[in-house]
C-alpha cells in the first residue's frame, strides 16, 4: 500500500490541572498511540491536542516537543467545547501522519476514563 495521511487520535484524562498532571498525561497517551501504530516521528505531520477549559495549567503540545522530540512537528493547542456533559480534565490529539496503514488499521488510545468518549452521546438522545 502507498503512504497516506491519516488521522491517530487519543485522549486522556489529567489528574489535577498542573504542569506536571497535564505533561505525565499527554505523555503517557503519547507514547501509547506510538507504541499501538508504530508511529516514526519523521512521518507525523502534525498534532493537534485540544484540552477541557478546566485545563489550564500547561500546553500539551510543549510535551510533544520537550519529552518526545517532536521538533520539526507542526503542533497548536486549543480549548474544546465546554459541554455540560462532557468528560472533565480531558485532553485529546489527532495526529496527522502518513503512514502505509489501511484505515482499519488504526489504534486509537483512550486512557484514564477516556474509553467512555466513543459511548458519549447526548442525553436522552
């Protein structure tokens, strides 16, 4: 198969909304969604990590470059949507790499009460 972009995603949770919680977190689902795709940095395109608004304390993406050496790595951080029944102290990456991998092939990594956000819907819906 040729090399395609494809989007990785991930999510976690922090314990607390400090730098050391939010960096050990960001970290951790990192390297897990490394680890489940056998991602080379060299090949990542770009990380885009969105945080919970009671997240405030670190940007996740310094993680990638400090920790991870994700130096020539395009990454932004963003707040997501603060919705009333959202999974609090969250933080999620999409990752854009290119990859030989067939779509069905990704691993996305849910860590730390993140697996639940697949099943989250809205309400009586």
């Amino acid at each position: 198969m040729a090399m395609m972009c494809r989007g990785f995603r991930g999510a976690t949770t922090a314990s607390a909304n400090t730098k050391a919680a939010i960096n050990d977190a960001t970290e951790e689902m990192l390297r897990a969604l490394i680890e489940a795709n056998g991602l080379d940095p060299e090949f990542i395109a770009a990380a885009s990590f969105f945080v919970t608004p009671d997240l405030n304390a670190e940007y996740p993406a310094s993680v990638a470059r400090r920790r991870l050496g994700w130096t020539y790595v395009a990454l932004t951080d963003a707040v997501a949507m603060d919705v009333p029944y959202g999974l609090p102290m969250c933080i999620r990456v999409l990752v854009l790499a290119n990859t030989e991998k067939a779509p069905e092939e990704i691993k996305n990594v849910y860590l730390r009460g993140a697996e639940n956000l697949r099943q989250r819907s809205v309400p009586g819906s």
